[in-house]
C-alpha cells in the first residue's frame, strides 16, 4: 500500500466509499486540509462542503454536510452527518439542507447561534460551488 492510504466514506444511512486513496481533500470546521498517507494523527469536525478523493482512478468529489474526520498514517475515515455522490445532488437536496439549517437556527440556544450561522452561511454557499 506503499503511497496509499484507506479512505472509508460513512454516513447513518450507508457506507459509501471504501478504496485506497492517494489523497483526499476535507472541508475541516477550522478550515479546509489535505490528508495523505503518512499524515499526522487528527480528529476534527467536517463543515458543510465538499471532500475530493483522489484515487489511482482519478478525482471522485462528494458533498458533506458536517461530521468527524480521523485520521492516521495509513487510514481516513469520515463519519459524515449526511453524504451525497456530487454526480447525484440537486438544487432540491441544497435547498431541503439550506431549509434544516434555518430551522436549527431559528430553534436555537443563544450559545450555539454562532456555530449555526456558520453552518447555514457554508451550507448557502455550497449552491455557488455547484452551478445548481
């Protein structure tokens, strides 16, 4: 496995990739991060956006809408709240994200407004990046 490493793609609803990678690049909370064999050890949280799999197959990309991210030397695993192939997302699905995102701001504690503003605005803008 020499210049790969294992990526596995989970959500609640199903497990939606499992392949060696040579890379993978993650919508981290704190900002957007490259993983590849021989990363450092981390665990971090997933914001809405998209992760880019690059495989010996060429870039496969998928739309995340928050989660946690492990990684190691050898592995990344990517716990995701909600996946989608990108080939298969549609305006309606932004939309339906976009509507959930609003509804847990609206219903909000005042200490997580923040938090909920950023996933909405990340949310918002994934319709920018999609062309939709």
């Amino acid at each position: 496995m020499s210049g790969l490493m294992q990526f596995d793609l989970v959500s609640p609803e199903a497990a939606l990739v499992s392949m060696e990678i040579i890379s993978v690049e993650i919508p981290g909370a704190e900002g957007d991060f490259t993983a590849m064999p021989q990363h450092a050890p981390l665990i971090t949280s997933l914001r809405p956006g998209f992760l880019k799999v690059n495989s010996n197959d060429g870039t496969k990309e998928y739309v995340v809408t928050g989660g946690f991210v492990e990684i190691n030397a050898t592995s990344t695993s990517v716990l995701a709240e909600q996946a989608f192939d990108r080939e298969n997302i549609t305006k309606d699905i932004i939309d339906e994200l976009v509507d959930d995102a609003e509804k847990a701001l609206a219903n909000c504690a005042e200490d997580s407004r923040d938090s909920l503003e950023k996933r909405l605005y990340d949310t918002k803008s994934l319709l920018d990046f999609l062309d939709l």
